[in-house]
C-alpha cells in the first residue's frame, strides 16, 4: 500500500493510541514523523489513568494541533479510582487540548478490578461527560449489557461518544448505533480468526458512525505483510484498507468519511 502522505490520499485521524505504553514510551518523535509520512494527519492520546492523562495532555501541549489528549480511568484501574483522582480528572477535562472522557467503561473479562468499582468509575466518568458535554472514549469487553444499561440514560442526558476498539458482533454494533454511539475500528477487523464477528458486522454498518484507530501499541493489522513487534499509528492506512476491503468501497472514501466522523466527534481542528 502506498502511505506516502504526498499523494492524493484524504488525511487520517487516528482517535487512540497509548504513548504511555512501555513499548512507545521513548519514541515518541519517531512514532510521530512516521505518521506524518503514512498521511495521519490527527492523533488522540489515551488517558487509561490519572498519570497517563497527564503525559497525553503534555504530549498534546507539545504538538499542537497534531496529538489531542483522552482523560480518564480505564476499568482495569478503576480500583485505585478515589476522590482524589477524581477531582484532578475534573481540571483536566477543563483543558481544550482533552477532547475526550476516557477511556472509561467496563472490562468483565480479567476483572483487574471487581465490576462493582469500575462500574462506580464509569458512573463518575459519565457524570462529567454530560456536564463537560465532551464525548465518552468508551471501553467495553464482555460486559455489553451492564455497559448499555449505565450509558442509555446519559446517552439521552445528551452524552455522545465512541465505543472505541469495537470487537463486538453485528447485534451489538446495532444497539450502541441505535443508542446514538459510534463505533471504532482497529486492526482487529483484519484478524481473520479472532475477527469473525466484527469482520461479519462492518459490511452492515453506516460509514457515517465510524472512526479508524491503530490502539498502538497493540493490535498490529494482520494484512500489512509484516510485524515489527508492536503497532504504530503509521500502520493505520491497513485498517483503512481492511475496512474498505469488507464494504466494498475506495480505502478513501472510507478515509475521508472516518477523518470527517472523527474532527466532527472530538471538535478536532480541519475540514
């Protein structure tokens, strides 16, 4: 695939990726240029803790207009979630370089923390997405309906956001779309044996509600031809390609619908 930020290729927005992680800690400059060179144009920082949000408003303070910042707690994290946390969470959402509530939700599969506190952290954190009326940076694995039940009343309170990192089936999809919630595709639309379900739904999907994203370091795209051990947010035109290749369009057709989903969702700066 050509990635060569000077053809005519419409510019990407790529709404998450980790910096914070230990393997894109100390690259943050390469990973950057490199982006820049396979035409993404915007990058979200995920905040998954108060620590975390604090590098990614940093990072977005040092490249603005470039990398905007998430602030939340993650639900793995939700057990060291306290009033204290909270309280700085709240003056950093105040913040125009923090576009986004999150990531928050539910996290059912490993439990790092016992449902009963993440659902109280993403309680606090839906709270302060309808009063801040930022959109939700939302996290859900195997808790679709404790997660579709806590949203539904903010959801309508006003709240919008996107269910980021969607491995879900078609059903699923259906129900955050009908709730007023947008979906983000990652790599894993292109795994072939753990993306059955997510790959089964895309075709069905409205193009108008989705957002590409890399999660870097993790989820490298299956069908780049290559591995380098993690991802980057310049592997993001191979989710484009994947997601083309499933609903039978141009890779910029679904470029530019995604880009202009992803500025209209985050208030982010381009036309």
């Amino acid at each position: 695939m050509n990635t060569d930020s000077k053809g005519a290729r419409p510019p990407l927005v790529d709404i998450g990726v980790n910096f914070h992680s230990a393997q894109l800690a100390s690259m943050t400059s390469p990973l950057l240029a490199r982006a820049k060179a396979a035409g993404v144009a915007q990058i979200l920082a995920t905040g998954t803790s108060l620590a975390s949000s604090r590098l990614a408003l940093d990072l977005a303070k040092a490249n603005p207009g470039v990398v905007f910042a998430t602030a939340g707690v993650h639900p793995h994290g939700a057990k060291s979630h306290d009033t204290a946390t909270f309280r700085e969470l709240i003056e950093l959402w105040k913040c125009p370089e923090v576009v986004a509530v999150g990531e928050c939700g539910l996290d059912y599969n490993r439990n790092f923390s016992t449902p009963q506190a993440q659902r109280t952290a993403f309680e606090q954190q839906l709270s302060m997405a309808v009063e801040t009326r930022k959109p939700l940076f939302l996290h859900c694995r195997d808790a679709f309906t404790d997660f579709h039940d806590m949203l539904a009343p903010v959801v309508a309170d006003g709240a919008r956001g996107v269910v980021h990192c969607f491995t879900g089936n078609r059903a699923e999809a259906e129900a955050f779309l009908e709730m007023g919630l947008d979906i983000g595709i990652t790599g894993w639309v292109t795994d072939l044996q753990r993306g059955q379900a997510l790959r089964a739904a895309v075709p069905a999907l409205p193009l108008d509600r989705l957002h590409l994203e890399t999660d870097a370091p993790y989820l490298f795209p299956k069908n780049s031809g290559a591995r380098r051990g993690h991802n980057e947010p310049a592997n993001l035109p191979w989710v484009a390609a994947g997601v083309a290749e499933l609903m039978n369009r141009e890779v910029d057709e679904i470029i530019q619908a995604c880009t202009a989903n992803s500025r209209r969702m985050f208030n982010l700066p381009g036309t």
